[in-house]
C-alpha cells in the first residue's frame, strides 16, 4: 500500500511538472500584429527602383540585404594618425577579449 501511494504521488509530481512545461509553449509562434500600409505593387515597385539605383544586392544563395556605401569625408593619413593616437594611447582593440579596450 505504501509503495502504491509512492507511484501515486510521483505521477502526480510528474504530471504538475509536464503541465509547467508545456505552459511557456503556448504563445509560440507569436501572433503577427504588423500591418503594412503598401500593397505588393508598391512594395515591387520600390525593390525595382532600388535595384536600379545599386542599393540591393543578393547573396550566392539569392537572398536580399540592403547593400550600405557610404561616403567618408575622412582621408588616408587621417586614418592612420588616429589609428597611431589610438595605439600609443592604448586604445586599440585586437580582439574580442580586449572588449571594452582599457588604456595602459
């Protein structure tokens, strides 16, 4: 008898902890509550226009990502003098374990 309560109980622990395992599962995947303002002409209407303008690119595989050029106002030299201050001042990173860079 003592051994039946035992299984008893540990079914009912068992079945307490399912249930509490199951609970954070029940939103997923999250409701999708954007709603967009262009209809599907627009939206191919504007990947053309950037397209042509040079702003996309596609990877090898044929995905999308916005493709970044920008202009620097910053010259040759003047990157080096800073990366030369940067140095003596002890600020230059040469990894990820140098994150944040620490002077001295």
């Amino acid at each position: 008898m003592n051994s039946l309560k035992t299984l008893v109980a540990a079914v009912a622990v068992s079945a307490a902890f399912a249930g509490a395992a199951q609970a954070g599962e029940l939103d997923y995947p999250a409701a999708d509550t954007s709603a967009s303002t262009l209809t599907r002409a627009q939206v191919v209407a504007d990947l053309k226009l950037a397209r042509a303008e040079g702003l996309v690119a596609t990877t090898e595989q044929g995905d999308v990502y916005a493709a970044r050029s920008t202009a620097t106002q910053v010259t040759r030299a003047q990157v080096r003098q800073e990366l030369s201050s940067a140095r003596a001042a002890g600020l230059e990173s040469t990894g990820e374990l140098d994150y944040p860079p620490v002077a001295g």
